[in-house]
C-alpha cells in the first residue's frame, strides 16, 4: 500500500526515467521513511533465462532514489548516487523485491548536515529478494542529498 502522501513521488519514481520505467518496476509500499518496490522477471531475462544482471543493478540502484522520496522534501533537496556495489549471489529466476529503510535518527541527521553543508552521504545495504525470499543480490550503496540551489526548480513533481 502507498500512503497517500507519496503517490506522486511514487508515481514519478516508476516512470520519471525512461530506463526505470522500461523495468517494469512496480511500488508495491511507500510510507515515512519506508518501501518496497518489485522488478518482474518479465522483460528483465537474459540470454539464459535468469534476470539480467544489469535490471538487479538497477533495482538496488533506484532503492537510494525512493527512500529519498520517502524520506526528505523533494522540493528543497534531490538525491544522487555516488557509489553502488552489488554481489551476486544466486540467480534470480522469479520476480524480486527489496525493501529499504530509514530511521528518524538517520534522517534527521541527513537533513541537518543537508541543510548545514548543502550535501549529506547515507549509506544502504540491501538485500535484492526472489518471490521465496531467498537473497539473490546484496547491494551496498553511498547516495548523496543535495539542497537544490537558489532560482533552480525542483526536477520533481509538486
């Protein structure tokens, strides 16, 4: 279920970037500081009938995009991505999901360091899930948060 506060930050995260949207990625929960989001098999199989590694890549890397809209003011800050490794560790031979979370602890200091420096790194570390909820991927990744600068407009949706 998604909150009603973030069905537009849902909505726009889907289908904002041609490539996310050609995923088939679906938002399954959204709510504070929290989601959960799927990747079908469908579209996303390789030459051997597994999910493509790059569409993996993709879900753990959009992961620090969500939270972020789950977490901040998207009008005042946007997110980037600096770092993402991810292991393999099973093929993934269904659709998968990943779950991310943030606590209020760790968004408080995001914003307050956001808000003093203009920039804040957070860290994740996931793990990229099969419809068994065997872990296929773990993904680690370093996101950043960037206050949008005066007289730029929010590439987000109001």
């Amino acid at each position: 279920m998604i909150d009603e506060k973030y069905k537009k930050a849902a909505d726009f995260a889907v289908s904002g970037i041609e490539a996310i949207k050609r995923t088939g990625i679906r938002v399954l929960e959204m709510r504070d500081r929290y989601a959960k989001f799927l990747m079908p098999l469908e579209g996303n199989v390789n030459h051997v009938g597994m999910m493509y590694a790059g569409s993996l890549f993709t879900i753990g890397e959009f992961t620090g995009g969500i939270i972020f809209g789950a977490s901040f003011d998207y009008n005042k800050f946007f997110p980037i991505v600096k770092e993402v490794n991810i292991r393999f560790r099973r093929p993934a031979m269904t659709d998968v999901t990943i779950e991310v979370e943030l606590s209020k602890e760790e968004v408080k200091r995001i914003q307050k360091e956001a808000e003093e420096k203009g920039k804040a790194d957070f860290t994740l570390d996931l793990e990229i899930k099969d419809v068994q909820g065997e872990t296929v991927s773990l993904v680690h990744g370093i996101w950043q948060m960037r206050k949008i600068p005066e007289g730029m407009e929010s590439p987000f949706p109001k």
